[in-house]
C-alpha cells in the first residue's frame, strides 16, 4: 500500500485557499501580484494532484481517509474530513487543470483591470472550495464545500457589478441554486436521523444502503435520493432549476469556462455519483434522474438552437450535456456519467475559453455581428472547431466516446431515452455547426482589424485542444479502463455500441450537414422555418417562457403576499398592539390623577390595596 | 486564581469606574469622554475572557458563584405564634455556567464595538456614555444574576438607560420609539415579576429547620423544589399540611410558564408581539441598535430558556409544538416582511424577528443539538446584527439615507464596506464557514429529530433568507452608483476596526464552533436529564 501522496491530499485545496488569504490581504495594491499568486497556487494544487491520481492509477494503493471532529455534542458528533479515491483522484486533476489553465489565460483576457487582482482571489477561493467539495469524506463537509462554491459562483457572476445585469444574475444564481441546497439540506437531515450512529460519511452510507439491505426503509430511501437529487438539479442546472446558468454568463467568460462548465456545474452529477448506492437502493429515485436528466438533454438542445449570443448557446449546451450525465447516472452507469463529465470538462472548457478569445477581439457576444473570424484568428478557429466536434459527437473526438457509452447504455435500458439522446444529438450538432459557421466563415461583418489573442490566450486553447482529441480513449467499447478502475467491476455490456456509433455518428454529421446547408451554402433559407412557425421560434427564443412562468407564479404572489402582510401588520398587529399598550397608559394616568394630595384618597386607596391582598391571599389556598 | 476574586462583580460592576471618571470630565470634551468609554468597555471583555480561558465545562460553572444575603425580613407568621417566624430572602447572587457564559462574552465584545460606533454620536457625549455603561452594567448582570429578584431589578436596569438613549440620541421619531419601547418592556417586566413573585411564593419556600422557614428569590431554591416536588411537598406538607397542594398544582405551573412565555415573548420578540422593536429598530442612533438587536433581544431568549424551559421541562415538552410553530411562524412571517421593506433599516428590524424564530425551533427541540443550536444562534445573530447596524451607521453617515431605492453602486466608492456587508449579509443567510450556519444548522437539526414537518417547512426559511439578503444588501453595494455617491470615503480606521473584530468572530465561530460548545457542553445536562427521566420514562 502507497499512500504517501493521499496522505497529503488535504495540501491540494490549501495552496488555492494561501493565495486567496495573500491577495485578500494585498487589497487592490497587488496588480500584477495577483497573477503570479493565484497562478502559481493553482499549479502547485495541480502537481499535487497528478501525483495523487498517479499513484491511484498504480497497483495497490486504492484508499485514504483522514478527518477531525468538528462539533462535539456528547452523544453526537459531526466531522470534517477528507478522503481520497478514484472517482475523487481524477475529479482533482479535472479541476486543478481547467482552473491552472484559466489562470493562465485569465492573464490575458482580463489584462487592464484595475480589479484584476480580486478577480483572482475569487478564482483562488473558487478552486479552494471545489476541492473542498471533491475531497469531502461525508455530506456535511460536502456540504458546506457546495455552498461556498456557490457563493464564488455569486461573485464572479457579479464580478462587473455595476452592470444591473449582472447584478440580477449573480442574485439568481444563488438564489436558484438555494432552492435546490434546501433539498440537500433536508436530505442530510433526514440521513443524520436515518443512519446507525448517525453516521454522514460516504463509506458507511455505501455499507448500509449497498445492495438495499432495508436498514433505511425503501421510501425514506427514496425521499433521501430525490432531495439528494433535488440539490444536484440546482447545482447542475438541470430543469426545471437550469434558469440561472444562461444568465451567469453575465460573469466573466473565464469563469464561465471553470465555474460555469467545467467544475462546479459538474458537481451535481459529482454529488449523485458519490452517494450512488443511495440512488441505486431507489428504482424510483434512478428513474427520477434519469428522465430529468434525459429531457433537459433535449429541452436545452432545442433552445440552443434560437439563441444568438455566443455564450448563452454554450450555456443551454452545457446544460445539455449535463443532462446526458445525470441520464447515464439514472441508467444505472456510473461510469458513462463521470466519463462524460471528465470529456466534456475538456472541451467546454475550450469551447468557453475560445468563445472569450473572439469576444475579446471582436466585443461583441451576438453571433450574427460575427462571421470570417476563420482567417483572422487561425488558432482560436481551430482549437474551437475540435471543441465543437467533440461536442458534437464526431469520433474520434473525446465526446463522441463519452456520449456513445451514455446511448449505448440507455439502448439498453430504456429506449425511450436512448430515442431522446439520439435527437439531442442531432440538435447539438446542428447548434454548434451554426454558432461555427456563422462565426468562423463567411464575410467578417464588424468594423477594425482583428487579431488572434495573445499566446497566455491560445496556449491554454491547444493544450485543452489536445485533451478534446484524446481524453476519449481512457474508455472505449474496447478498452474499459475508466470504468474498471472507477468501480472495480468489469466494464459495461457493449453490445450493440457498434449499431450506437454509427447512428450518433450519422446523426452528428447530419447536423453539421444541415448547418451547413443553411449558414454557409444557403441551400436551405435561413428564415425557412420562422417564416412559417414563427410562434415556435418565439418559444425557442423566449426559451420557452420558464422564467415569465417563474415571474408569474413565484415571484409576484410572493411579493404580493409581503406587501399584504407589511400592511397587516402595520395597520392591524400593530393596531392591536397599540391598544393594549394605550390601556396601560390610561391606567397609568389615572394612577398619576389620584395622587393628588389628599389623605384621604391614599387612605382609601390602602384599603382597597389590603382587601385586594387579602382575597389573594385566600383565594390563593383555593387555586388548584 | 481567578476563583479567589469576585471576578463576576468584577466584571459586572467593572463599568463604574467609567461611570465616575466620566462623571468627572467635563461635558465639551468629547475626545476624552470617548476615550474613557471606550476604555471602560474595555475592561469586562478582558475581564470576560479571562474567566472563559479559566472555565471548565465539566465543572458546570459551579466554582464561579458570588453569594450574599441581600435582603432578609422576617414576619411572624398570624397563625402560629412567634415561635416559629418565616422569613423572606433575597441574594446577590451571581453565578456562571455554560447558558450564561456564551452570551456575556457576545455582551462584552458587542458592548465595546457600539462603544466604538459611537463615534457617530454628534451631542451630549458626557451623559450618552454614562448611560451607555449603565446599560452594559444592567446586560451582564441579567445573565448572571442567580435570584429571580436580581434578575428582574437588572432586567429593569437595561429599560431606562435604553429609553433614555432612544428618546435623547436617535432619529427623527426617537420620543414616540423610545415611549413605544418602554410601555411594550414594561408591561412584559410586568408580567415577568407576577411570574417570579408566584415562583416565589411557590416554590421558593425552603425549610431550613423547624424553627427557620423561608421564602426565597433564590434560583437553586426555585429549581431544586421544582426538580424534585416530591421531597418539598413533603417537607411542606409536614410543616403545613394545605401548603402541598398548592405548590404542586399543575395549573399554576401551567400559569407560570405562560406568563414566563409572554413576557420573554414580547423581549424576543414572538410574533405577534414583535410591532415595538421595529421602531426602536429604525429610530434608535445605529450603536444602539447594536446593543439592542445584538444583546436586548438576547435577554429575551436567555430568561425563556432559564426560567421557562429549564424550570418547568415538563410543559416545555408539552409545548414543544406550539413553540415551534411559533418559530416556523416568526421565521417565515420575518422573512416575507424583510423581502418587501425599503428601508434598510427595516429589512433588518425583520430579518431579527425571522432569525429569533430559529432560536425558538433550537429551544422547541428539547434535544441537545438543538438548544446548542439556539444558543449559538443568539451568539452568531448577536454578532451579525451588531456588524449590520454598524455598517447602517457608517452608511448613514456618509449618505444620509438608508432607503433601498437611493442607494446603490457604493462597492465602487467603498470597497471595503461593501465587502464587509457582503460577508455579513452571507453569515446572515447561513453560509458555511460563518456563525450563522452552524446555529442554523444545528437549531434545524435537532428538531428534525421530533417535528420532521415542522423542519422541512423552516427550511423554506432558508431559501427566503437568501431572497431578502442579497435583494437589499445587492442594492446598496451592487448597479450603477449615483454621481452623488462618487466621493465617498471608505472606512475610516476608527470604523474598521470594529468591522474587521467582528467578522473575525464571526468566521472564528463559523469555523471552530468549539469555541462556543466546548463551555455550553454540559449546560443542559440538567434539563436533559430531567427530560428523558419525566417525559421519557
């Protein structure tokens, strides 16, 4: 047994956490400083890192658990404590690279502002927490590791907070994504309450409801699972709680690139991959994600479609794919999910850091005041077209390896979902070879000269590039690696994966051909379906009116409903309160009209004192 | 060492020497009345902290007790002749224990940042800080007061120096605030003595021996007889054959505790009698407020939890469900209210109310994780609220306004204060890492465990939180800033330090509870035991 470099795994969030206390500490003074801090903390964290996953990857050494009490109650106790195993070594390495590499291009895109240093304290206490969060050895550490990469997900998503638009979205993402922590929240609860010994740690929640063993009865299981679940689709922006992640595109595109593709919204899927023998002790639970997951595959795919700022297409992309993982979860393969996690945190990422080296050249984020950037700007053009064919499914890129082992299972399970990924599919492949057309070829439509953005930019793009093209290849119908070392067991049923890829492969290039036709060859008019549907185009656009209904029903009435309680209470507790407080003052001032001097009435009124006590007293013997 | 000095009057009465000097300074110099204040206040947290490095939670405060026979009349009973008078007892007594310790710490440390807020006080220094470190005087001997008459005269001690304060230093509609504050505090003072006396006359009759009988504001006396009824009943009904039935009836129990309720109710404040502190709230100058919101509200939970709870278990438990739902109702009625106010002020006037409702679900618990909770939750909101009114009174200061509307955008003029909002706004929705979450955490629970219901119903609380915080606290900090606001100094350092003391406390406790658990650990033992052996058993 090696554990030598586990055993220093707590080291991994700390490096982050030490330049965030230097740059909270430098202020604004530290300009440059905050660079070279963040950046070489995130690269000491990614080191580390690679170690740990290495030495996991060797023979032997597989576990590492170390912790400390946190809150001594006498007879109950909670703990804070880290462990590390597979799924956790390589969700390290995941997010200590995408964050190394945002740092570096963050150099670049972000250069000249004047906050630049706060912006990498934000990004230094970011990767803190979502170590934090993979390292968790219970619910309550990964708990409290989910709330506060959600509040650096608020941060950065506000980062120009003068901007009202960021400001609303900032505020919507936490609040959003609070709805569905209170689910989690209340699951851990009801696990404290449920569990022998009270015990939130993932080993024992493993042992008592692997294999449904009934310790935990089967609908408190399932209530369990779906609050669990609850708290994944506020993370991961799964419907009907995805209505936040478009608008955090407000922050910037660095961070939309790390927090908002391919970390923290993963945690989700994270969370549900770690408490799975929860899930797979509840059929209904499973069936529960499975079809959430599947349909905000394909709900966010068609949106995706009608959307013109480059960012927001990637967002409801983003949205999509991790709908695919939460599917694959459901169908009971845990390795499809986290497969597609690790190749989508690849390419997304480089799809997002390509997306803000155009709109740094061209300042602007609308995909039709884009077009021949192709020629101008080479590198981003082709790192950005391997994401896209990744995302898009095309072998041999890294996604189409992922997402064949997602459909590959659901043919198999269910398909009904298999059917919905396949159209998904379609649809992606299609909104990518649109938003890559439009921005890549034909005439350049912007004023000025453009050029190709610096090499802090594009060196980050070809490294995550060459990630897009290979991270494929650790699982293939052939060669189960990934799923073997994840779970221990032998790989997945691949029967079938062979009629699978050539579907989703055709389908793929289906997409990209229609795209074609339509944005670059003109074949098809592009105003061919708005000319005749126009309401559902409105309905793509208005993406599907999800936030006007949250308007409606949510927000109004509650507002509504405060108003009308700020005036009862105003008007009739208060008035009430008031009475009562009004007859002790005229009593008081009634007391103040009989001590007016005369002997008598004071006589009078001790008499009437000591009959009062007396019947007390008496009448005291008699209360019973 | 320490247990050789009267260390609690020492630090109770530690105040005086304040008091006297600045009685002394002459009135126009407001550097040097400040000065002494601010000195003064010093010295009960030096004070207080040593006695917390001193304490031992497994000895449960009993080494720290200072008794003195304060008042002794006796009266010849009419019945039975001479020979056998009664007597009636109070003392000055002071004690500590874990219930107690926590929030006079949150006492002193509060005490001193209002003492440093108050730089923003523009008249009649001389007299604002004497009444200032009457008030400090009066809180922390409410919490360690061990006589129920004690208790109510230092109760009363906080009452006047707060009206004075209100009526002479606060706002536009400081007179008809402070006039509200005293009726609404009077009348539960009111109702909080009827309860003592009946305690009193009740049980805290003793028997010493045949001859020596008395009547004792004493608390051990009240809850030894109360703890063990039997024994007394024995002992009384010996000496006096009716005296037993009274002492044990079940409707004057029921009665105290009601009353009790009320009038620590209305300190709370328990919806519906929470309308007062929304003046006090808006109208009282911002160190006040600190006080008040941070400490005043705390006194209210503090007796709940020492008279109501620990004395009478067995209706506690019977009302464990009314208290809850009155603290899902406080929560939630809190937090709808604080979602539409426009006034800074008032969101946070509202945000206390719907974080004191947490408190009341820890106390309806009846379990030890949940009133570890309530208690940490008053230490944390005591905190939070303090670091609240702190930066209103900086703001108010600088831009003359508190309204939602009007401001806006300061985070660019003032960074620092901004920031420092920000994180309270957050240790006030209950981020992890801040006071507020584990006070939350554990008041939810240890509820769970009887009102599941109840809990899942409280945690909408939670999401609502989040809703008002980031509405108003984004408005001031966050958007575009108006033209008038681009000058505006941050912090001075008079103000940051406060700021910065406070947010460490606050993350202090958010990260290592054990702070505040290590000495509460056995200061429920107590009631626990007398729980699971009455109501359980």
């Amino acid at each position: 047994m090696n554990t030598m470099f586990s055993e220093i795994a707590w080291l991994i969030p700390l490096f982050p956490f030490v330049a965030f206390l230097l740059l909270l500490a430098s202020g604004r003074s530290g300009q440059g400083l905050g660079v070279t801090i963040g950046t070489v903390g995130s690269l000491a964290s990614l080191v580390l890192s690679i170690l740990v996953l290495m030495e996991h990857m060797s023979d032997g050494s597989k576990y590492y658990q170390d912790g400390f009490k946190w809150i001594d109650l006498g007879s109950f106790q909670l703990n804070i404590g880290y462990e590390v195993t597979n799924l956790s070594a390589l969700m390290l390495v995941v997010v200590t690279a995408v964050s190394f590499l945002v740092n570096v291009y963050s150099a670049g895109y972000m250069k000249g502002d004047e906050r630049i240093s706060t912006f990498y304290s934000y990004i230094a206490l970011f990767t803190f927490s979502m170590l934090g969060l993979v390292l968790a050895d219970n619910m309550l550490t990964l708990y409290i590791f989910w709330e506060l990469v959600g509040v650096c997900s608020f941060l950065l998503v506000g980062f120009w907070f003068t901007k009202p638009a960021a400001r609303a979205a900032a505020k919507k993402a936490f609040i959003v994504t609070r709805i569905g922590d209170a689910g989690l929240l209340i699951a851990i609860l009801l696990l404290f309450w449920y569990m022998p010994d009270h015990a939130l740690d993932f080993v024992r929640i493993e042992n008592v409801f692997e294999g449904q063993s009934g310790t935990v009865a089967a609908g408190v299981t399932t209530l369990i699972a779906i609050l669990i679940f609850v708290g994944a689709v506020g993370k991961s922006g799964q419907f009907p709680l995805h209505v936040w992640l478009p608008d955090a595109m407000e922050g910037p595109t660095p961070i939309s690139a790390l927090i908002h593709a391919a970390t923290m919204v993963a945690a989700g899927v994270y969370l549900v991959a770690r408490t799975f023998d929860i899930f797979q002790a509840s059929p209904a639970a499973m069936e529960t994600v499975a079809y959430v997951g599947g349909f905000t595959a394909l709900f966010a795919a068609t949106i995706g479609i009608a959307q013109n700022d480059i960012k927001r297409i990637l967002a409801y992309s983003t949205v999509s794919q991790l709908g695919y993982m939460m599917m694959a979860l459901g169908l009971g393969s845990l390795t499809g999910g986290i497969f597609h996690l690790f190749t989508h945190a690849f390419f997304k990422a480089l799809l997002f850091l390509g997306a803000g080296s155009i709109i740094h050249a061209v300042h602007t984020q609308n995909i039709n005041e884009m077009g021949g950037l192709g020629s101008k700007m080479r590198i981003t053009a082709w790192t950005f077209g391997i994401g896209a064919l990744a995302l898009s499914g095309i072998p041999p890129f890294s996604g189409f390896w992922s997402k064949d082992a997602i459909l590959t299972t659901a043919l198999h399970e269910n398909p009904v979902l298999f059917v919905v990924g396949i159209i998904a599919a379609f649809f992606t492949s299609f909104y990518m070879a649109r938003l890559f057309f439009l921005v890549f070829t034909g005439r350049p439509k912007g004023e000025g000269r453009i050029h190709e953005s610096s090499l802090t930019m594009t060196i980050p793009l070809i490294i995550l590039a060459v990630f897009a093209i290979g991270a494929g290849f650790v699982e293939t119908p052939w060669n189960n690696t990934l799923g073997e070392w994840l779970t221990g067991a032998a790989g997945a049923d691949h029967s079938g994966s062979g009629l699978v890829m050539v579907v989703s492969t055709a389908v793929g290039a289906l997409g990209i051909y229609l795209g074609w036709l339509v944005f670059v060859k003109g074949t098809i008019a592009r105003d061919a379906v708005s000319s005749r549907a126009p309401w559902l185009v409105g309905l793509l656009e208005r993406k599907y009116y999800i936030d006007e209904i949250y308007a409606a029903v949510i927000v109004k009435p509650l507002r509504g409903l405060g108003s009308l309680l700020n005036a009862i209470d105003q008007y009739i507790i208060d008035g009430i309160i008031a009475i009562i407080g009004g007859t002790a003052v005229l009593l008081g001032r009634g007391g103040i009209r009989l001590q007016n001097g005369q002997v008598q009435t004071y006589g009078l009124i001790t008499v009437l004192g000591l009959v009062i006590l007396i019947i007390a007293v008496v009448g005291r013997r008699f209360w019973s | 060492m320490i247990s050789e000095l009267p260390i609690l009057s020492l630090i109770t009465f530690s105040p005086l020497i304040g008091i006297i000097i600045l009685a002394l300074l002459p009135r126009g110099s407001s550097r040097w009345l400040r000065v002494t204040a601010i000195g003064t206040a010093i010295l009960p947290l030096l004070l207080s902290l040593w006695l917390y490095a001193d304490y031992d939670s497994a000895k449960d405060g009993k080494p720290y007790e200072e008794q003195v026979t304060w008042v002794d009349t006796h009266f010849d009973r009419l019945s039975d002749g001479a020979s056998n008078s009664l007597s009636f007892k109070l003392q000055y007594h002071m004690g500590i224990d874990g219930l107690s310790l926590p929030l006079l710490l949150l006492t002193t440390i509060v005490a001193l940042m209002a003492a440093l807020a108050s730089v923003h006080i523009k008249k009649r220094w001389k007299s604002f800080y004497i009444w200032f470190l009457l008030l400090e005087i009066g809180m922390m001997g409410v919490f360690m007061a061990r006589d129920v008459i004690l208790f109510f005269v230092f109760f009363e001690m906080t009452l006047i120096p707060m009206f004075f304060l209100i009526g002479i230093w606060g706002y536009m509609g400081r007179e008809k605030a402070a006039n509200r504050f005293l009726i609404y505090n009077g009348i539960g003072s009111a109702i909080m003595l009827i309860a003592f006396v009946l305690l009193i006359s009740t049980a805290g009759f003793s028997i010493e021996s045949e001859s020596v009988q008395f009547f004792s504001g004493s608390y051990d006396v009240i809850k030894a007889n109360l703890m063990d009824p039997q024994a007394a009943v024995n002992a009384a009904s010996a000496w006096n054959g009716n005296y037993g039935n009274l002492f044990m009836s079940e409707s004057m129990h029921w009665t105290i505790f009601i009353l009790l309720l009320i009038a620590f109710g209305i300190k709370l404040p328990i919806f519906p009698f929470h309308t007062w502190m929304l003046r006090v709230h808006t109208e009282a100058p911002p160190s006040i407020v600190m006080i008040h919101s941070g400490i005043l509200l705390k006194m209210g939970a503090y007796g709940l939890l020492r008279f109501g709870i620990i004395l009478f278990p067995e209706q506690a438990h019977e009302w464990a469900t009314v208290l809850a739902v009155l603290g899902v109702i406080n929560i939630l009625y809190g937090a709808v209210l604080a979602f539409v106010q426009k006034e800074f002020k008032l969101v946070l006037a509202y945000s206390s109310i719907s974080h004191m409702g947490i408190v009341l679900l820890g106390i309806a618990s009846l379990n030890e994780i949940g009133l570890q909770g309530a208690m940490i939750q008053l230490v944390s909101h005591g905190l939070i609220s303090a670091l609240l009114f702190l930066i209103v009174g900086s703001l108010y200061e600088r831009t003359g306004t508190t309204e939602l509307g009007e401001l806006g955008g300061l985070a660019r003029s003032m960074p620092f204060m901004s920031g420092v909002l920000l994180t309270a706004g957050m240790a006030s929705l209950g981020l992890p890492g801040l006071s507020g979450f584990i006070g939350e955490f554990l008041s939810l629970l240890g509820l769970f465990e009887s009102m599941r219901i109840l809990t899942a119903v409280a945690v909408l609380g939670v999401i609502l939180t989040a809703v008002y915080v980031l509405r108003s606290v984004l408005a001031i900090t966050f958007g575009p800033m108006q033209e008038k606001y681009v000058a505006l100094r941050d912090a001075r350092l008079i103000e940051a330090v406060p700021m910065i003391a406070l947010v460490a406390f606050i993350v202090l406790i958010g990260i290592f509870p054990a702070v505040l658990t290590e000495p509460m650990k056995h200061g429920f033992d107590t009631l626990l035991q007398q729980l699971s052996g009455k109501v359980g058993g």
